[in-house]
C-alpha cells in the first residue's frame, strides 16, 4: 500500500491529481479522494494515445532468445518452449474460468459493458495466438536440422 501512497503524492506534486476531501466511513481509516486536474486530462490524454498507437512492444525478449540464443542449445531450448506452452494453457483455462465468474456477475456482457468485454476478449485472443505460434515453432524445430554434436576426438572430414 505504501507505493500506492508514492505514486499518489507524485501524481500529485506533479498536478496530475488533486484532494478533493478527506474521510472517514464508519470505523475505517481515513481517506482521500482525489480528482483529476486539467493538466491529469491531458496527460492521461497523451498516454490513451501513445498506447493505442503503439503496436509492439520492444524488444520482444523471446525473439532476442530466438534469434540470438535460440541454437546454442536446441534440447533446452525445445524444453523452455514447452514449459512456456503449458503456461499458456494453464492461463488459457483461468481465462476460461473468469470469462464464466465475470458473465455470470454481468461484467463482461458486451451489452453491459462492451470496452471491458472487449478487452478481456482480447487477451483471449492473444492467448491462443500465443499457444498457434507454440504449434508452427514445434513444427519447424521439429523439421529443422540438429547441429551435429562435437567430436572431441578430431574427427575426419570423410572426404579426406
């Protein structure tokens, strides 16, 4: 709680934010409620803009891995992307999960609430993009020749 409190005096000292009014509900502690400034508006302005154009997110970490490091060690890589791939399914099933908790309460109806279904839809969607990928990557590790392992003995050339 105490970075929030951080965050909350930045924001404030910044004139993003300001009290509005302290209070007290019942026997719980006391309580700001703060307001957005102008200056809040714009900023927040500035940020809906700036995410919504951006379309990646760079670097992507697991590309630097692909590209960069992606041989060094096939076996371990193939057992990283498997790993990645059971995550991917586990969240798959707790979005399923909250997708029912979340229609069931009546949040993620598009009819109640359509930029909040929409947005968990597309994390939905990013996740079985994700888990597409797993399959395509399998398929082209799987077919791609293996360096061949190194000979500590001096091998020769057959052609020798």
């Amino acid at each position: 709680m105490g970075s929030l409190h951080r965050e909350l005096q930045g924001l404030e000292a910044e004139g993003l934010i300001e009290a509005v009014r302290t209070e007290r509900v019942g026997r719980r502690p006391e309580r700001t409620v703060y307001s957005m400034t102008d200056e809040g508006r714009r900023e927040l302005s500035v940020l809906r803009q700036q995410a919504v154009s951006q379309l990646d997110s760079a670097p992507d970490p697991l590309s630097v891995v692909l590209v960069f490091a992606g041989t060094d060690d096939p076996d371990e890589l193939a057992a990283l992307l498997a790993r990645r791939k059971l995550a991917l399914h586990a969240r798959a099933e707790e979005l399923a999960l909250a997708r029912a908790r979340g229609e069931e309460k009546g949040y993620l109806l598009p009819s109640v609430s359509p930029l909040q279904a929409a947005s968990f839809r597309r994390a939905e969607i990013r996740n079985a993009a994700e888990l597409a990928w797993h399959k395509e990557c399998e398929e082209l590790l799987g077919s791609a020749p293996r360096p061949a392992p190194a000979d500590d003995r001096g091998a020769q050339d057959p052609a020798d």
